[in-house]
C-alpha cells in the first residue's frame, strides 16, 4: 500500500518579537486580555529582508536537510500562503530560485489557514499517482503586511513565520491515512481581506478606507471554529475506524487557545496530547501547522508509529483534517 511519509520537517520565524507589552503601548489592549481571550503572550514580525519567500526558503533548508534530500531532487514546490511577496510570480517561484530547485514544478496554494493541509492533500495525491515523487510543501505567511495596526481586534491575534515538510511515497503503513478538507463561501465576508484584488484594486481610495487589512467578526468565526474543527476530527477518525483515545498527538491550528481547548475537550483529547506553541507565534495562518509540526518533531514528540491529527480552519471559509501513522 503506497502512503505518502513526512521525511523532513523545519520552520524558520522572523527575529524581531513583538509582545504584548510592546501592544499595550500602540492599540488600547492589555497583557492581560490577550493572554486570556487568546494564550498569545508575542509573535514574531518580519523585516522588509524577511518576505513570505525569505521565511518560506529558510524553514525548506531546514526540511531538505533533516530529509537528507538536495533541491535538485524535488520535482514540485507547493507555498501555501495568502501573503507572498508580490501578486506575480508565486512566492513558490522564488523559493525554487532560492534553492536552485530547477527540476520542480512550483506553484502557490491559497486556503487561508487551512492552507498548509490543503497543500499536503495535494502532495499526497500527487505521491499516490506516482511513489518516487519528491514534493516540499510549506506555509509561510507575513501577515504583518495585512494587519491594521490601529485595530485591536485584529492586531494582536496574528504573526509572520514558516514552516515546511518533505514528503515521498513508500509502500507500507507508515504515512498519511487520509485527508478530509471542507469549504463553504457563504461564509466569506466574516473574515476577509477586501483590498487589494480585481474589486478594490490598490488606489488611494482603498488605502483610505482601510480595504487592505484583515477584516474579522471574531466571535462568529470562534464558534464556527470551533464545530468545523470537531467536525472534521471526528470524520478524519471515523474513516479510518479510529477513535479520539487513539490520537498520540493532536496539532491543531493556533489561532486561540480558547478555541483549541474547547475542540481538546470536546473530543477528551488529554493536554498532554494537544502541541500548544500559540503563545509564541500567535496565530501565522497557514504556518501555525508546520511550524507546530516541525517543534514537536525535533522535541521528540512524535515516534514511529504515532497517530498524528493535524485539524484547522480558515477564512473562505475553509477546514479540514489530515491523519498521518508517523
Ligand atoms: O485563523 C482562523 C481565524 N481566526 C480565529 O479563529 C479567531 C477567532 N476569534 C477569536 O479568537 C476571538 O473571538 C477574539 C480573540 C478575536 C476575541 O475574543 P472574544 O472573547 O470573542 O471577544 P469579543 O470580540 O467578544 O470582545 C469582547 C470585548 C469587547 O468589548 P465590549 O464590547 O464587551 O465592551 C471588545 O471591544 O473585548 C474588547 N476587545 C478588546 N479589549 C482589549 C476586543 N479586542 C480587544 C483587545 N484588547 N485587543
């Protein structure tokens, strides 16, 4: 039985942290409300040197290297991101350039922060039509760049970082089990960034009304979080006969650690098995997942032979599961 297997994992975030002391001083939040409503103590900002391609390139290094794989073995690139450098070309483009990746097909993948596990889907079908497949699949978002930072409802939630995995085929029971990935746009506007594309192309005027940052009804979107999540945890288990106590370590995707620990609960996931890094990063979209991967990865985490749930939701809105047997 061909599965596709993770041979390599790494992230990379930007140096520059931003607490939430340094917040107090430029919207009117306090440490002590975002701690509480959210578990972010700071996450990390990236420099004009430090694009969605930087961060991506640098997280792919570590991966290549832990996977023992040379760039000039990939044959596709996937970035998962809804922040790259420019509109043209893909931030995938200038990651293959980066790594002199020459033989790889290259291209971005947007899902908002269910990002990454659709880009893993992808791979993963792409292994399954042909074993010998080597696909790096990152998620790398500057969200920074899109975030208003005279808005405290949004601006204290989000960070920039990336995260990245080497995957290939190989016969056998280790891998990914299977994927279960959701949308539903009706759901659009409660989290959007309106600004930017054909509607509202870049002008002053667009600048003005403030068209280019993260618009989010948080409360709506905490609770829809929340019974997708569940949901597709709950479809991801029953597809593989498989129960919540089977999971040695749940990786959900960080945007609250509220909403984390509500789905934790739901499915009587213990702590100990939920990976937790939110305080650090807060919430880096489509990289919360490889980044928290890669952490639990090289904390010794996860063993041979673990059940690994990874579990998010995003804008669009988009959700979804994968289940790997690492
Ligand atoms: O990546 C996936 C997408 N994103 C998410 O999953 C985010 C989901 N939503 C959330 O995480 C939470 O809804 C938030 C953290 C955004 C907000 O937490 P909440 O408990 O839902 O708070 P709220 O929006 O209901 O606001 C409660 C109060 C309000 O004041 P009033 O109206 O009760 O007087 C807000 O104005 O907290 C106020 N507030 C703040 N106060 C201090 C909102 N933001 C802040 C802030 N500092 N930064």
């Amino acid at each position: 039985m061909v599965h596709t297997v993770i041979i390599g994992t790494g992230c990379h975030v930007p140096a520059r942290v931003l607490t939430n002391q340094d917040l107090e001083k430029m919207v009117d939040t306090s440490d002590e409300w975002i701690t509480t409503r959210s578990g972010i103590k700071e996450r990390r900002i990236s420099s004009k040197d430090e694009p969605c391609s930087f961060l991506a390139t640098q997280a792919a290094k570590k991966a290549l290297d832990m996977a023992q794989v040379k760039a000039a073995e990939l044959d596709m690139i996937i970035v998962c991101t809804l922040t790259p450098d420019m509109l043209m070309p893909t931030a995938a483009c200038l990651v293959q350039k980066n790594l002199g990746a020459e033989k790889a097909a290259a291209f971005d993948l947007s899902a908002a922060c269910s990002g990454f596990l659709y880009g893993l889907a992808t791979a993963d079908n792409f292994i399954r039509n042909n074993i010998s497949l080597k696909i790096l699949v990152i998620g790398a978002e500057v969200l920074s760049c899109r975030v208003n930072w005279k808005d405290r409802n949004t601006s204290v939630l989000f960070g920039d970082g990336a995260g990245a995995v080497v995957v290939t085929g190989r016969n056998g029971k280790r891998g990914i089990l299977s994927n279960h990935l959701h949308a539903d746009g009706t759901l659009w506007k409660l989290l959007h960034i309106p600004g930017g594309g054909c509607v509202s192309p870049p002008s002053r005027q667009m600048l003005d009304d403030n068209l280019q940052y993260i618009h989010m009804q948080g409360r709506d979107v905490f609770k829809l979080a929340v019974r997708a999540m569940e949901e597709s945890a709950r479809e991801a288990l029953e597809s593989n006969n498989l129960s919540p106590q089977d999971i040695d370590l749940y990786i959900p995707h960080q945007a609250n650690m509220r909403i984390i620990n509500s789905i934790a609960e739901r499915l009587q996931i213990p702590r100990e098995k939920v990976y937790v890094n939110i305080h650090k990063y807060g919430n880096t979209s489509a990289a919360t997942i490889p980044i928290a991967l890669d952490e639990a990865n090289r904390e010794g985490r996860i063993k041979e032979g673990d059940l690994v749930m990874l579990n998010a939701f995003g804008g669009g809105f988009t959700w979804g599961a994968s289940l790997i047997r690492w």
